[in-house]
C-alpha cells in the first residue's frame, strides 16, 4: 500500500495541494485551483477581501484532481499539512460560521489601527515583546472590524488565520499555533504567551484566540463530515501548518540559525533566521516565529519583503523589451551589458509603500540614462540589478540583527532563473545561491510527515531534497558588482 502525504497550499491567487511518496520524497501529483486567478474583492481602496468557503472549495477541487492523478485511495493519505497566506483575519461564530469576509495580508485599511497602538503603547513595550510594530498585521485588522462592525465582532468566538480556518474545515475544531500568532502580533516574545498587553489595548478578550497547538504534531483528526467531503479517511491527522514565508523556508530545508530562503516572484522575499529574539527598531524586516520555534528554543523567522520584484521585470517586458519576446529571450539580450548597466540605475519601487523604505511610496525610476549609449538591453538589465539591490539593501538590516548571510536557498522558479539575476545576488552579497527544486505544497507535505512521526526530523525529511544548482560568488568581478551597488544606493537615498 502506497504511503502519501498530502499537503495544500492556501493562497491569494490558489490553491494548490501536492501528494508526496513518504519513502522516496517525489511528488507524485501535484494540482491548483482556480487555474486563472482567485477574485480578491476591494470594495474600496486599499481593502482586499476573499471568503474563506472559496479556499474550501478549491482545496476540494485541487485534492480530487490528484487523488485521481495519482491512483491515490483515501487509505493512502497517511496525514495532512497545510501551508497558509499569512496574516489575514477569519472571524466564525460559535457554530463555526464565517460572520464576513477574510481581510487578507494585502489590505491596508487597519494601518492606523497599529499606529495608533504603536504610538501609545510605546515603542520599547511593542518592540521587545513583539519584535515589530502592531502594524497592518491581524491583531489591528481585528480592532477595524471592532470599531468598525461592532454587530459582527459581538459574535466572534474565535478568530483565525486562513490556515487555522482550513484546519478547522478538515477536523471541525479551532485551534492555531504560536508561529501563527507571532505573524499577527499577538505572540509575546518576552512572556512566552499570548499578547495580553496588546489584547487588552484594543479590547478584545482572551478567549477569542483558538487553543494553541505546536506546529508539528497531531493538531486533529479528519472528522467525519470533512473525510466525506473530502472522499478522504475520518481520523487521519492534520499534523502541520505554517505561513508561506516560513513554510517555503521548512520547503527549502532552512531551519537554523545564519541559513537564509529566499523567493522572487511577482514580489521578493529574503528570510533568514535567528537563534535569538531580535529586532529591528523601523521595523523595515519583521521578525516572527519560524516554524520550529517553541518555548525552550528561540528560532525566529527575520522576513524582508520587497513589493517591486518580478512585477518590474514583467512590466519591462511588456513596455521597453521588443514585442512577443520571453524572459530567456531578455536575458540573452542583456548578457552583453556590463556589470552596471553603463550607468542606468532603476530604483524598483513601483509596487505600493515599500516597508523597507519605512511604509514610504516613492515608485519607480529610471536614472542615468544616456540617450547616445543606452538601449533597451540596459533598461533591461538595469530592471533585475535594481531587483537584487534592493534585497541587498533589505539584507543589510538583517546583518545589523547579527544575522551572517553566507548561503541562500531558492526555489529555481520566476526571477532565479536569469543567470544575470544570480549572479549579481551572488556577487553583491558574497553569498553561495543553492536552488532547489520543491514548492509550499510540497513543503507542507513533508512538515505533516514530521508531524505525525512518519520522519524523525527535518533532515530526514528533506533528504531527498534535489539541488539543481550552486551559484558561487565571482571573485574577480565582486569590486565592480560592490560599485554597481554603491552608485545604485546613492541614487536610491537621493529619492528617500
């Protein structure tokens, strides 16, 4: 009998699940759903909303497709992991009923909320016991919904993190983990408990947070209403959750101190973590608990996001590069260009308030340009080294929080693919790049294998893990690299 561990990944834009051979570590199957993108609903500016039932539905839809890809029957499925877009806001009564929509992790209506907590409860309280700013985090989403539609906060019994929401779809019990609470600024680093401090600031009571659960172990059993729904077998275990930022990072085998994930997509994320608590004051990086935190042993996730990533690249492909190229096509048409793009600098800051910058707005722009020398292949070559230098600048601030960023781990996926991209990250850094191939869903398999005890730890879990490529940083070419970066900083705090 064949053993799976089944996985799903409950995005903004899908929702994907991935079947996982317990002994060999293969996917065996792998679906998402919707194959277009997932509507977000923004009744006004700034707001962004999805219902959960939607998440539900296409988990549902996204299982059947591999249960039957895989010959998969319900007896197969030896436990469930869940991988889980990161701070948004489920609010369910006590019968379990959704009472509005999930506010989710890009709406940015609640950022006065964290101010104004911020602001009163002091920097030094938040910090130390946080490790951030109340922020646009959950916890502030919740104080809207209290100020703002006091029938419906009335008659929330628990609250909940999209992730702990399909848990309770899949056993019909409400709990979540402090990895989870940590990411809404409801985890007190200092304490080791609940954030009573800011509960008590915005008025909400103890009780509307779900029983906490440690991240890896039998979290509940299939119940029998789910196991119907889902053609899958009552009593198997959900055994796993995490958000994606620290969900890629367990996918990616990144677990200790000093080792770093990163991922570019349509945005950027650098993630390290750290072997003690740590901040920073601006809260430019966010620091949480990493999926193997616990009480007895500090291991925090530091997360630098940057907004303007792989949109940047898509948007010169769209509007400077020749018509009908592809992204391999822009990249050979740059390996001409020289380290530094003869001068072109773009700051890649078009993507809304960037928290690097401190929540500044300041967009995009193209600066040095010549128009004697200069070609699309320099605007296009400018685009990914400006990517890669505001990660750097971001993994600055992580190396002020004694972090020693020496190896990143990424997925061969999106903007790691250009050689150009790599090697100026590599170079720049002074970091070995080692890409992987896996994904959330994947992760989230192998965190549930961890969990029910199918793998001892996380080693043997990832052993199977396949490294694609090593990049190493070129030596000879590291001074111009460092030049590039240096003109591209001055240009960027001209604009800040």
């Amino acid at each position: 009998m064949a053993r799976y561990l089944l996985g799903f990944d409950v995005g903004s834009s899908s929702v994907k699940a991935s079947l996982v051979d317990a002994e060999s570590g293969a996917c065996v199957a792998t679906a998402f759903y919707p194959e277009s993108e997932a509507p977000i609903t923004a009744i006004k500016a700034g707001w962004a909303e999805q219902d959960p039932q939607m998440w539900w539905d296409n988990a549902k839809l996204s299982l059947k497709k591999i249960m039957v890809e895989a010959g998969a029957t319900a007896d197969d499925v030896k436990a469930i992991g869940i991988s889980y877009q990161m701070h948004g806001l489920v609010c369910v009564d006590k019968y379990q009923q959704v009472l509005r929509p999930s506010i989710i992790w890009c709406d940015s209506r609640a950022v006065p909320y964290g101010e104004k907590a911020f602001n009163e409860l002091g920097s030094e309280q938040c910090l130390s016991h946080l490790l951030n700013s109340p922020g646009n985090f959950t916890a502030s989403k919740l104080a809207w919904v209290k100020e703002n539609e006091p029938e419906v906060f009335d008659k929330i019994d628990k609250i909940m993190l999209p992730g702990d929401y399909i848990a309770m779809k899949l056993s019909g019990v409400a709990n979540t983990t402090i990895s989870g609470l940590s990411e809404g600024m409801m985890w007190d680093f200092k304490e080791k408990k609940p954030a009573k401090f800011l509960l008590d600031f915005f008025g909400f009571p103890e009780s509307i947070i779900p029983d906490i659960v440690p991240t890896f172990s039998v979290q509940g059993e299939l119940c029998a209403a789910a196991a119907a729904e889902l053609g899958l077998k009552e009593g198997t275990p959900i055994s796993y959750r995490g958000g994606d930022q620290p969900n890629n990072a367990l996918s990616l085998n990144v677990f200790n101190p000093g080792e770093i994930a990163s991922t570019a997509g349509t945005s950027g994320v650098v993630y390290g973590v750290l072997g003690e608590a740590n901040y920073d004051p601006k809260s430019r990086v966010n620091t949480f608990a990493h999926v193997n935190y616990t009480t007895d042993l500090d291991r925090l996730g530091v997360l630098l996001c940057i907004n303007g990533t792989g949109i940047l690249n898509a948007w010169v492909r769209r509007n400077v590069a020749p018509e009908g190229i592809s992204y391999a096509d822009m990249n050979v048409m740059m390996e001409n260009i020289p380290i530094g793009s003869e001068g072109v600098r773009i700051i890649p800051f078009g993507n809304g308030a960037e928290r690097v910058l401190e929540n500044r707005e300041i967009g995009c722009s193209i600066n040095g340009i010549n128009f004697n020398k200069h070609s699309k292949a320099h605007i296009m070559r400018a685009a990914q080294e400006g990517i890669v230098f505001s990660f750097c600048y971001g993994m600055e601030i992580m190396q002020q929080m004694g972090m020693d960023i020496r190896k990143i781990h990424a997925g061969k996926a999106n903007m790691f693919l250009s050689d150009i991209f790599r090697n100026t990250l590599a170079g720049v850094s002074g970091a070995t790049i080692e890409l992987y191939e896996t994904d959330g869903s994947v992760g989230s398999a192998k965190g549930a294998g961890m969990g029910c005890g199918i793998y001892k730890d996380h080693d043997e879990a990832f052993a199977t893990l396949k490294k694609l490529a090593v990049i190493e940083p070129d030596v000879q070419k590291r001074s111009e690299y460092l030049a590039a970066y240096a003109a591209w900083k001055e240009t960027l705090e001209k604009n800040i």
